[in-house]
C-alpha cells in the first residue's frame, strides 16, 4: 500500500520540483560587497542591500525570548540597537519541520516536495522577533507609501519571512505606478509559539505567536514611516496559517485593532484560511500535548513544569516540542499547535467572535484552492470504508463528541471517489478507498467552508464594507494533488513561470492593497471581479493560462449546511 502511494506521489512531486526548483535566488544574500543603503530609526541605524528592491531583514522588534523569556510574551524592545547590518534575510524562529517522531512516509514527503510550506528554514535561533522590510529602489523617507504586511503559513509549525521574497510582486507594481512596501513578521511557531495547557493558561503564556505578530503591526506603527511607509495605509496578508492569523489579528481583544488611537491596519487578505473553531487553551487535547512535552523534556517531577521548560537545554526543548504529531502526519489538521481562545487576547473561539461581530471589518480579499485537503490526505492508507472515514475523524479530531454527530457530517459527502478532491478527476488519483472523500472533508471543515462561514457572518453584519472571494483551479490535472494547498503562493508571490493568470493575480492585489479595490486598474484582458454579495454570491475562479469566470458559492451546499449548523461543536 504504501507504494501505490509513493508511486503516483513521486510523479507529482517531480511536477512541483520543477517548480519549486526554480524558485528565485533570494534577492539579497549574506554578500557585504552588495550595495547598501541606510534608514535611521529611533532605535538606530539600519543598514540593508540594495538588488532588484531594498531589503533590510533581521530588524529586532521585541527583546529575545530567551531564557526566562522564553514561553511568555513578547517583550518591547526598548533599547537602541545602535548600527545594525540588516543586509542578509534574518533568522528563522525554530521550526517543527516534521514531528521527531514521524514515521519514513512523513520523511518521504519531505524529501519528495518543494512547496514553501514543506521548506526547510536556515539560521534558525530561540532569538529570532525580526522584522523583515522590502521596498522600491530609491524609496524617499517621505514617499508614504502603502504597506503589506505579510504573516507566513506553516501550520502554526514553521515558515520565516526569509522564505519569501516580495521581489516580484514589488517589481510589478513599480512599473504601475503602484509601489508600495513588503512587511514581513517573524514570529514564534510550535511549542514555541503556540503550546497549550491549564500552567500556559494560568501564567498568560497563551498564543504567543499571535502577540509576536501583534508587536509585529505596532512597530509598524512606529518605524515604517522612517523607511518610506504610510502607516494609516497596511494591509494584512496571509497564507494558510497565516490566513488564520490574518483573521485572529482582526478579532483579537474582540476585535480592537487600534495602537495609540490609530487603526493597526485597513484591508485584509486571506488566501486559504479565515476562522478556525477551537477548543480553549486548557483543553484535553491541548493538555495532552503539553504533558508529552513535559514528560520528553524530562520536567515531570518538576514543582513548576513551565518553568522547568523555560530552563531546559535548547536541543532537548526543540526535541520535546517536536515530539507530538505534526501537520505532515496521520494526525494531519487536528493540529498539535495552533491559537485557542484564552479569554484575554483570543477572547472567544473565532467563529463565535465572527458570528458575534467581534472582529475589526475591514475589506477583504478571501479565497481558496480547489483542492485544500489533498496534501494532508495522504498519510491515511488504513481508513478504506465509511465506518472507518468515520472513526478516522471522531477519533483524532472530534472524539468529545457523540460518533453520530461525525457520521452525520460524512454522510453529505458523496461517497464516490468521482465526487471527491482532487476535484472533476472521476475515478482518478484515488490512492486508496476513501483518500478523496477524506481529502474533501479535510478542505471544506479546514478551508473553503469555513471561509464561507466567515463571509455569511460579514455579510449579514456589514454588507456595506467589501469583500471579494476567490476559488484557484490553475494546477487542475495535477496528478493526486489538483490545485493543492499553497500552490497559489508558487503563482502569487513567487510569480514562478511568467503567465498571464500570474500578472492579473497580481494586478488584482497591488490594486487592492494600494485602491483597496481589486478593479482599480482593471486593463481590457482582465475580467472586473465582482464583490461578494448575497448567499452564495459570485467568486472569481482562476484557471491556467490566465482563464477565468464567474463562480456562484453555492457548491457542495449540504455540507456547508451542516459544518455551519455544527460549528460550534466541531471544534479542534
């Protein structure tokens, strides 16, 4: 079995090697014969590298969490970090890659895929709150440019801003009379940002890497002027995680997104994710991870098992952290990590503040890939019939609840693989019995019904404030995956093979982030993309070769029904 899945696996990995392989050289590089030019800060002088944009990468924000800071929140850099060489791409926040105790198909994924949520961050350190700053050749300090603020995905495990290059998406607006400047935040990620439990609860160490990205938008606040930035004009961006962070950053504190009088940000996008319903910090599952942590960081027997955890060796804290199941594993989105409400920042579970309205509405761009659950399908071999698809759910996403109430939600799934992910495939890519009604489940309750959720409260709560939607079906055909999970960060943002679908995805952003309006600079090859109106309203569907048309949001109806009426039980 496992090489019928390998097999099919490998040809596909080999597509997206293609890609990935050329993913571009990294605008700037640890070269310090690389032009240089400098901003001055009230923290100091900032030194970055001048290539196809400026970029200035590993500016500290917060003080190091190290030692007794390590597992609390972030701390206020306010001491003068004199002349600083920010020319290099900065750190990464240690990562969870893949869990310690991954099995050899876990590493096989590994080793097969390039995607940027499966690469490997460098120069990875406990101190690692940066900030990482791109913008326009020859930026003037008064230039008051719009600002995108960029927060990685990774599933709440890994990811750094060094990963991405905002190059090709800078570039492009420069010549459209659009410049604007590319924030990136480094933030806590694993346990290290994210663990849970009754001692996290009860110390305030709860969602740390939230806090870290909230830091991340003040100190926007106080420094992107210095570098050319309007700081009245951010827009919030996302992938994945960071899509969810995009929304949990719109509904922290209920939703109160001001720093000193002002607004932390104006406009939101989010490319797959939105809410995430969520049990609280302290609950069983979360404790259960916890207390493994605690029982592989040797601190047991400890009077106090989080302090202990903040005194314990680095490598043995990272091993302990990584020894609970990670997102490339059978466990797959029943997430070992990930923000939960703590009744202080994450106040409530975030369908419940959408639903409320405890949100800061701003407009936004939302949308998904066509085939989200396929990448964290693949890991489920044994799970062949319906009895089984059911337990596989009940047991490791929602086992506080009755069986039936699972049951009922796989039974408005067809259970033909031809109805399943990756979609309009018929009986291809079914690598075993129930992988592609499994891979539409994981989607849906993870990624596009969720965001349809989200856009029925917004809509019902400020149907003045805009919203568009999207749904990407570039890489139909693509062997096992579809249009997978994260490829549109290949099209977007790494603009990887020049094609007309890759120039109008980012024309339609630059415009929104500088127009807050999509249409802004809408040419005659591009289609006017509709706002999101009414039930089920019409969403922009992009296909290879620059194709697109009109979608109604009304698909797979019986399911959206049932994840929305249930929602607040179907928590993780």
């Amino acid at each position: 079995m496992l090489y019928n899945i390998l097999a099919p696996l490998a040809s596909t990995a080999a597509i997206f090697a293609s890609l990935t392989h050329a993913l571009p050289a990294p605008t700037q590089t640890e070269d310090k014969r690389v032009p240089t030019t400098t901003v001055v800060t009230a923290q100091g002088t900032v030194i970055g590298a001048v290539g196809v944009v400026e970029n200035f990468a590993g500016i500290p924000f917060a003080q190091a969490p190290v030692g007794n800071l390590r597992l609390r929140p972030p701390q206020r850099l306010n001491t003068s970090y004199g002349t600083l060489d920010a020319t290099g791409l900065g750190p990464a926040c240690p990562q969870m890659f893949f869990s310690t105790g991954g099995d050899l198909f876990t590493s096989a994924i590994g080793s097969l895929t390039n995607l940027p949520l499966l690469q490997v961050a460098t120069d990875q350190t406990e101190d690692c709150l940066t900030m990482r700053v791109q913008r326009p050749v020859g930026t003037k300090p008064d230039a008051k440019l719009p600002v995108l603020f960029w927060i990685f995905g990774g599933g709440f495990e890994l990811g750094s801003p060094q990963m991405y290059d905002g190059a090709p998406l800078l570039s492009e607006a420069v010549p459209q009379g659009k410049p604007f400047i590319l924030v990136s935040v480094n933030y806590r990620v694993g346990a290290f940002g994210f663990m849970g439990g009754k001692e996290v609860l009860a110390d305030g160490a709860a969602n740390l890497g939230l806090l870290d990205q909230r830091m991340g938008l003040e100190w926007v606040q106080d420094n992107i002027a210095d570098f050319g930035g309007d700081p009245e004009k951010v827009t919030i961006w996302g992938e994945s995680a960071g899509a969810m962070s995009v929304f949990d950053q719109m509904a922290l504190y209920d939703g109160d997104n001001t720093y000193k009088g002002k607004k932390l940000f104006r406009a939101a996008i989010m490319n797959s994710g939105s809410l995430v319903p969520t049990d609280p910090v302290d609950c069983p599952r979360s404790q259960d991870i916890y207390d493994t942590v605690v029982r592989e960081a040797g601190c047991t027997h400890a009077s106090d098992t989080l302090q202990c955890l903040r005194e314990t060796p680095y490598d043995k804290f990272l091993h302990a952290a990584n020894s609970v199941p990670g997102i490339l594993s059978y466990t797959s989105m029943a997430l070992s990590y990930l923000p939960r409400p703590d009744g202080v920042a994450l106040r409530q579970s975030p369908e419940i503040l959408a639903r409320d309205g405890k949100y800061a509405a701003v407009p936004m761009i939302i949308g998904n890939q066509e085939d989200e659950g396929t990448m964290f399908s693949l890991f489920q071999a044994n799970v062949t019939t319906t009895a089984e698809l059911v337990d596989y759910l009940w047991t490791n996403f929602f086992p506080a609840l009755d069986r039936s109430v699972v049951a009922g939600l796989v039974a408005t799934y067809d259970p033909s693989p031809a109805a399943g992910s990756p979609y309009n495939t018929g009986l291809l890519n079914a690598v075993y019995p129930q992988f592609k009604r499994l891979a539409a489940i994981l989607g849906d309750m993870s990624f596009v019904m969720t965001r349809r959720i989200f856009l029925s409260h917004a809509l019902s709560l400020h149907p003045d404030i805009p919203a568009w939607s999207y749904l990407s079906s570039f890489d139909y055909g693509t062997p096992v995956l579809g249009t997978v999970h994260a490829s549109d960060v290949l099209q977007v943002y790494f603009s990887l093979v020049p094609n007309p679908l890759t120039n109008y995805m980012k024309s339609y952003y630059i415009d929104f982030v500088v127009d807050m309006d999509p249409n802004a600079g809408l040419d005659s090859a591009m289609r006017a993309w509709p706002r999101y109106e009414g039930q089920g309203g019409e969403m922009m569907q992009f296909w290879a070769g620059g194709r697109t048309n009109l979608l109604s949001d009304d698909f797979r109806n019986a399911s959206y029904a049932y994840l929305k009426a249930h929602a607040e039980v179907l928590h993780l």
